[in-house]
C-alpha cells in the first residue's frame, strides 16, 4: 500500500460522525469540535466556510467540496457575517452560542439536522474522530482548508452518499466509513494533482520511475529486512545512484524514510489495537519489543505504553 492509501487504511474512519445538515438563510454554525478532519460535500444551494484567524472565507455551489484539517474552528453559513446559531463542540456536543444545550430541538430524523429536511441549503458532512500517525503525515501536508470546486472533479458518490446517509439499516455505519473514505481518497487525489497542492515530498516521488518503485517496496512490506542494496536491485539501479536520488526527491534517505513508516505503523496499531508490543513490533520489522520500544522513545519522546495510554507525542 503507498502512503496516500495508507491514510485510510491505518486507521480508516471507524464510527465517524455522519450527518446532512439542512438549512434556510440566514444561518450559521460555528465549529469547535477539534476533529483532526472533517470533509464537507454540498448537495445544495451555497455556503461559505470561514476559518478562525486570518482565514479567508470559501464560498461552496453545488457539487462543491471543502477538506477542514483540525484542530482550528471555522464557521459555515449562508453569508460570511451570519451570526451563530449554533456551536459545535467535541464528540458531537451541540449547543447554542450562550452556551445552554440544544437537546434536540435541531434533529430532523435519521443523521439529519438543521432547520427543515428540504431547506434551500443542503450539506452532506463528514467527520474522522481519530488522528493516527500514518493519517498525521499526509494531513500535515494538507492546508487548513482545501475546496474542490464541482468544475475540476466529478464525483460519482455524492448522490449514493445523499441516499445512504439517511438509511437505519443494520450495518449502517460500516457502509458510511467506507463511502467516506472512498469520498476523501478520490478529492485527495484530484487535490495532490492540481497545480497550487503543495504535495509532500514522498507523494511526488511515487511518480518516479526509480524511487517510487522503492517507496512501493518499503511502504507494502514493512518487515522485510531492507537494505538500500536490495532495494537497489529491485528498481534496477545502483545502491548509490538509488540512495542519492532517493534522498534528492523524498528528502531523507531511504532507511531513515523506513525507519519513520515503521514507527508510524507501530503508533497507529498501538493505539488502534491490542496486540502486544513483541507482536507489533514483528509486523513493522523490528526483531524484537525491545528494539521497537528503544527506536519508539528514541524518535517519539515517550515509550510505546505511554503512547497507547494516551500520553504520546509526535516525531
């Protein structure tokens, strides 16, 4: 799996927040939920995004997506200067700018909210609740808004997303995690394609003929025992032509490139799952839990339990 697909798939949404919103002028919601990414998918009428700050506001038309890259606020409305109606906090909490609980007065029905099911303004939202540390290498390179407009990409889910986010069927959720990672994917792509994406060094390099064969190698097998030798061999160059051009395009050199794939893989499945650190650190090419747990404190600041305990840093 290259690292662009690894955003999803360690970890991939589990349980994300899910919910068309439907509104009629004038309106506006603030959002404070800090949720490390939040994808907004208009069905109809417009909106403008505001980011906190120095952010300049983004109008969406029909078609139109827009990618919040947490933790910051930003407020959505009809107009830019739209007062708050409301205020969204973490975990979903919604409440009115005073602060006192809206208990409900704005549920319209299954994963629907806002002022009347068949308002003028209709936006599909969806939300990851999780921030893993393979998902923190691309979102690190993201701004903290992008906007696609419907113009530049045609998205084939948005009226299979419209249908089945207002379904109660069993299994329900699974279906909305993976049509919204699908829905996430396909606008990373088309973003990382077009000219003003400041794509990080690694995603560019999954273009070259050489290191992108390499990156391939390190990022589907993890565990192997790498050498730049060996890598060498398997994109038909020499060890020294692969090292240079590899650290040319990405920006490291291809073991410390490995090095910080498997540390990655290994925060996410500590945090992620109960496997034990032996287990964990066999699966990302570590001989042993000791070695894991020393390269782990080395490069994170905190040991492998204290980052599944809640308490770890970043590299």
């Amino acid at each position: 799996m290259d690292a662009l697909a690894g955003l999803l798939d360690g970890p991939r949404a589990h349980g994300a927040f899910m919910i068309r919103a439907c509104f009629d002028p004038p309106w506006a919601v603030r959002v404070e939920d800090e949720a490390p990414l939040t994808v907004m998918l208009m069905a109809r009428g417009t909106a403008w995004i505001t980011p906190d700050g120095d952010g300049v506001p983004v109008r969406l038309g029909p078609g139109d997506l827009a990618i919040a890259r947490g933790p910051d606020p930003y407020t959505c409305g009809d107009e830019p200067d739209t007062a708050p109606q409301a205020l969204i906090l973490p975990g979903g909490e919604c409440r009115y700018p005073d602060g006192t609980a809206l208990n409900g007065s704005m549920d319209l029905g299954v994963r629907t909210w806002g002022d009347r099911p068949d308002a003028a303004t209709v936006m599909l939202i969806g939300t990851y609740l999780m921030r893993g540390e393979i998902h923190g290498r691309l979102l690190d390179a993201l701004p903290p808004l992008l906007t696609l407009p419907a113009e530049v990409w045609d998205c084939p889910l948005t009226p299979l997303l419209a249908e089945e986010i207002v379904r109660d069927e069993p299994g329900q959720e699974v279906v909305l995690d993976r049509l919204l990672d699908l829905l996430l994917i396909s606008a990373l792509r088309v973003w990382f394609s077009r000219p003003e994406a400041a794509a990080p060094a690694w995603y560019r390099a999954l273009g070259d003929p050489v290191v992108g064969r390499a990156l391939r190698l390190l990022q589907d097998d993890p565990a192997h025992p790498w050498t730049v030798a060996a890598l060498a061999a398997k994109a038909g160059v020499s060890r020294a032509a692969l090292a240079r051009r590899f650290t040319d395009l990405v920006g490291e050199p291809p073991m410390a490139y490995l090095t910080g794939w498997r540390l990655a893989l290994a925060a996410d499945r500590l945090r992620d799952t109960d496997l034990t650190l032996d287990t964990i650190a066999r699966h990302v090419g570590y001989g042993s839990a000791f070695a894991l747990s020393s390269a782990f404190k080395r490069v994170y600041g905190v040991s492998p339990q204290e980052h599944r305990a809640g308490h770890g840093g970043r590299p």
